[in-house]
DNA sequence: CGCGATTGCCCAAACGTTTGGGCCAAACGT
DNA sequence: ACGTTTGGCCCAAACGTTTGGGCAATCGCG
C-alpha cells in the first residue's frame, strides 16, 4: 500500500504512447481555438484528448512558464487575512482569479513598510505576472517606485498617489454617516479615524468632517483620533476620546471591528450604546447586525471590490489601461444610532 | 520613464560577465554548506556573489522547480478566510512557512466536498510539495483518498480519519465549559454544536455532553443543535434551540462568531446575556473581551496550530513521521457566564 | 622527481513545455 | 501533366536551472 509517487504523466509520454511528436500533442491540448486547426487530423485529435484524460494529464506549470515567461499567478497583498473585511475582498479576488484561469498568491504584510517592501520582492521573485495591494498606505513612494519597475498591479480597498484603484466611495460614506447623525440631532461628535496612512480612514473621515463643517459644526482636532482597524485599536481610540474633556454624544469609528472596541471601552466606562451614546462603524460585516446593540453601519461591496480589483489587472496584463473604480456604499440604519429602534428593541422582540 | 520590463537576470548572465561557466555560478549561489566547497577559489565565490547582488539576481523558481522537481510551494485549503479562526492559523502557517523558505498557496473549499475535491486538484496541478488542510471532513473518504496517491500533508484545526493533525484539544476545551457551568449551578443547558461534519464542534460537544453525564445531568437530544460557523448560523441554531419548550439556563456554542450570533437572537426574544441567560463560546477571538457583555471562551492557541502544522508537514517532506498534536487550550471566564463579573459590569467600570 | 590527491573549473544532459519553421503527400487548378 | 496550395505532422531550439562527471593544473610527500 501507500502507492508511491507516481511520476506525473507528460506530453511526451502522451506522445511516445501514440506515436506522435510532443509538439502535435501540445498542439491538440493547448492550443486556442483559431489557431490550432491544422495542428492534426480530427481522428487524432480525438485521440489524443481521450488519452490524455485517461492518464489524467495535467500541464505541468513550471515548464509552462519557464518556456512562455508568464506564470498565470498573481500576487495579493493585505495588512492581515484576519482581518475579515480584507479576508472578504479576498475572497472576491481568488473567486475572479479561478475564473479567469489564474491563481493567487496571498501574503499579508502587517502593513509594515519593510514587510511590503521584502513580501512584494518575494512574490516578484515568485515571478508573478502582477499584483494586487490591499494595503496601499497614501504616502505612495514604495508603490511609485513598484510602478516606476513597469511592474502591472492595481489597487484595491486603499487608493493612492493616483494608481489604478478599486474601492469603496469611502468619502461618500463618510458623508452618509454624518447626514445621518446630523438628522438625528447631534452636534458633538467624535471619529475614532484608523491609521493615519489609509486612504480608507482618510476619505471616510474627511467626508464626514466635511459634511458637518458644512452643517455649521465643524470637528475640533482633539474630537478626531487615530488607531489601528482592529477591536484593540477601537478601544485604545476611544479611551483617549474619553479622557479628553465632556463625552461626544455620537462617535463614528470607521471600521466595525474597531467599532467593536470602542463599545468595549463604552461599556466600561459605564454608558449604554444608543442610549447614552451612539456608535456608527463601516463595512457591515456579519457581525454588526447580530450585536447587543445592533450596529449603525455603512455597507461596502468587499468581495465584488475583490473581483474587480482582479479584473482590472486582467486588464492590465493585457495591455490595456486599467480605471478606477468607486463602489457605492450604502447606510445601514440600526439601534446603535437611532433612538426609535433602540426603544423597539428594549421594549422586547424587534420583529 | 515607464521602463520597460528588463528581462531578468539569469546564472548565464553573470557566467557570461565574469567568463565563468553557468554552472559555476550555480554552484557558488545555492550550494549548501558542506557540497559546495570545491566549486571555486574563494576570489572567484566572492566576484560571483558580488556581480549577483549588484544585479539583483533572482532565482528563477520555475526553471529550478523544472528541474528539481521541488517546488518549495505549499498549498492550503481551507472553509473561508473570512473565517477569522482560519485566517488566523494561516497567519500562522504563512509565518512558519517563510522561516522555511516554503510558500504557501492557500484556498478557500467553503466547506464544500465538490470545492475541496477541485481545488486540491488544482492545488496539485500547480505542483505543491505537500497540502495543509483545515477544513477536513470527519467522514474521511476525501482524505483517504490523496493518502493513497501518496500525497504528503497534514490536518491542522480539524482533525479525521487518523491522519497527521495538530489540533486544540476540543474535547478538553468541552469539558472545561462544562466544569464552569456546573460550578455555577446551571442543570438544563443546550449547546450550538457547528457544523456536524466537524472535529472541532464534534469534539467540543462531546466533552461538554461527557462532564454534564457524568455529573448526572445528561444532555437530551433536542438540546444540541447543528449550525453554520459564523454568526447567521449562531443566530440559526439558536432560534431553533428556544422554538422548542422552556428555554435552557446556558448555551455553549462552540465558537466565538456563532456565539455573538447566539447573542442577537437572545436580545431578538428579550433575554440579557450574563443575566437571564448564560453564553459560553469558544477560540476568544479578539472581540469576545470587547462585547458588552464581554463573552466566556475557551482560548485555543490558533496561530501556533497553524506554525506548528506547517512544522510537521516539514517533517513529511523530510522523509520523517508526522506526529499529531494535540493543543492545550484554556477556559477564560467573563460576564457572559459569571454573575459576579456581571454585577461588577453593571455597577460601573470593571476595573 | 614521480605519483596520487586535491583544487578549480567546465561540459552536457535533463526537467516539460511552446513555437517558428520545414517537409511530404494529397488535393486542386489550369 | 505540372505547378500550387493545403493538411498533417515532425524538428529543434529555447526557457533557466541543477548535477554527475570529467579534466587539467597544482600540491604534498616520500
């Protein structure tokens, strides 16, 4: 038992078994439609083909690519799979990826600039016919030089120094949370804004703090602090907004998984999420819904961002010009936010 | 401008330039310690190494793959990375995996048996030296399957059929939930057991079903419902679980995102959690400490699983046994199950 | 000084494909 | 009957490595 590694099956022996040059196998297996057709009769053909799939002949990738210089991968890069909103985009782009014949290589980088720098090179290395960044920080320098190498790649989640990008209109969004806040009455608010370098927490940021500079109530500086997109970072942001003076009434933080640690620190700073306090995130992961306090949200389209992200570089690679992309987000009224549906649900079943 | 994609460099390039032979070169550039002691004067090791950084070689990956019939890639499939249990242990593996030299190639099967089948052959197809599955199926047919052909991999999170797995000790974890809950008193509990097809909710049940039988109170059949991994499913299971009679005093779900979906459907029926109603979830993902009711959990070392799953697919590829692991995990007692911490919560700041 | 060992390097084949070109026979046109 | 096309296939070179072997010069040693 334990059969032993059987060699794998190749052309030639496709082609030693039936008589033929590896070429006219190659030919009849993977040549494209218009140009194959005098590549053997139709008798061969059909020979060949049912051969091939006896055997259970599979294109050996390394000779393939050493031979044609293209690889048929590309390389994506995220600040951290666990996180699940670039999990999700992910997601969107192996799905992309597998329908277009290519596979993908992913690798998170902590959105440590040494480690983009040393992952990119080792997937370049890899010999990747491009890239997908999901961790593009605004400060494009690295990206510019990556471009300036003739290397294709697009953007996605995170935009930057004008490269070819596909994300969520995140400045709108930003907007919608604020029409939304405004509607409701408040007039202190407070952004727990995300990494400094992502465009993500920028644009969302920046739209809000537009919108109610528009409404008459523009946002002191130490009304807006940053941290990192996870439930620790919500949390850390939120103490500092805390520590600072008299409480906002309404606090939007830009991503729901930090939304998550801010309702932490809430809660141990004894106030009740939508009672006491608002809280708005970003994204609607699965989550926010099923919260205590369900979760005033702005929905973002990750897995079709992902999809989209891969098929502008199948653009890319095929010569022509990528365009960015800006994908609607949509605003996702909930109890965290809206004090009608807070009494609903206090008073009992919501449905 | 735009710079057109140089060809990279190759071993002849540099032989060329310093009018070595290619394979020379080779020798100087990759030859282990101990073989490559005779293949140059050590000037010429030093003219050869110092071309090769200047510029910038790259081993060709598929040329030395061709040849070697290694091809240093590792492929891992998984349910979903939006799962953050999975992206976690793959954070791990990838970790592991660069320390080695290895990359890795991981997949999403969505749990799906037709999925898993087509993308391990396609996993396979990219020439993978060996696979990481985490989404093993506990009917093990599939795995039996690739064992046959000889295939080199190990399980990580779940664990079937006998085959190399480093798994949490599930059943452990189980029993400690169990242990906690019978200490506070709770005799009518019901548990959201997860997908039936896995070792991990299978394993974690059956520790919690041991201990309560072996205190008296074994757990009635309608108490123990199957459910998705994720909060929808937790929220399913869960809905199901009060559609039927007096509802129970606890509920063990057996992971964290199902729990806070477990959470949601409470608040839907008017239960508060900590105080009506015990929640006990598993793997304490960063979000349990962070919930309003901060969430009892059993903490599962889930990256050092994936590290040390990639550790012993290592070994396979040495030529060596793999070893099962078997994980301590470690039960952490918040408000979700403790009155006291509940009092102490709701009387103001926790700390 | 002669002989075996060592040093430093080169040679060539192989890994499995792809692809431009060529060759022969049959079919076709006039 | 004789050139021309076309169908059906083969040839061979390349892609960039790795690796077992070989060969000449030098060295050590008695």
């Amino acid at each position: 038992m334990g059969a032993k590694k059987a060699r794998p099956v190749t052309l030639q022996m496709i082609a030693d078994q039936l008589g033929l040059h590896v070429s006219t196998v190659s030919r009849v297996l993977h040549a494209k439609p218009g140009e194959g057709l005098r590549a053997a009769s139709s008798p061969t053909v059909e020979r060949v083909r049912r051969l091939a799939d006896e055997l259970g002949y599979q294109r050996n990738p390394h000779a393939m690519s050493l031979r044609t210089q293209r690889s048929n991968l590309i390389g994506v890069l995220v600040p951290r799979l666990s996180d699940m909103v670039l999990a999700t985009i992910y997601e969107g782009v192996e799905e992309a990826a597998a329908e277009h014949g290519l596979s993908t290589f992913v690798t998170n980088t902590r959105d440590v600039p040494e480690v983009q720098r040393a992952r990119t090179e080792m997937v370049l290395g890899r010999r990747v016919d491009g890239l997908i960044f999901g961790d593009a920080h605004s400060d494009s320098v690295f990206l510019d030089e990556v471009a300036a190498r003739g290397v294709p790649f697009v953007l996605v989640n995170r935009r930057a120094g004008g490269h070819p990008a596909v994300v969520c209109d995140d400045y709108l969004g930003g907007r919608l949370v604020a029409d939304h806040l405004l509607e409701q009455g408040h007039e202190d608010v407070a952004v727990v804004a995300g990494e400094p370098y992502a465009s993500t927490g920028i644009d969302r940021t920046g739209g809000f703090a537009d919108r109610f500079r528009e409404a008459g109530l523009p946002i002191p500086a130490h009304r807006i602090v940053h941290s990192r997109f996870d439930a620790q970072g919500g949390r850390a942001g939120t103490e500092r907004l805390l520590a600072t003076g008299p409480r906002p009434s309404a606090v939007f933080v830009v991503n729901d998984f930090g939304a998550i640690g801010t309702i932490g620190a809430l809660r141990d700073h004894g106030l009740r999420v939508g009672a006491d306090i608002a809280v708005v995130g970003f994204n609607d992961t699965p989550l926010a819904a099923e919260l205590p306090v369900p979760l005033t949200t702005v929905r973002s389209p990750m897995r079709e961002m992902g999809r989209r992200g891969l098929r502008q570089l199948v653009r890319v690679l095929a010569g022509e010009q990528a365009e960015s992309e800006l994908l609607r987000p949509e605003l996702i009224v909930r109890a965290s936010s809206d004090p009608a549906l807070y009494e609903r649900l206090k008073a009992g079943t919501v449905g």
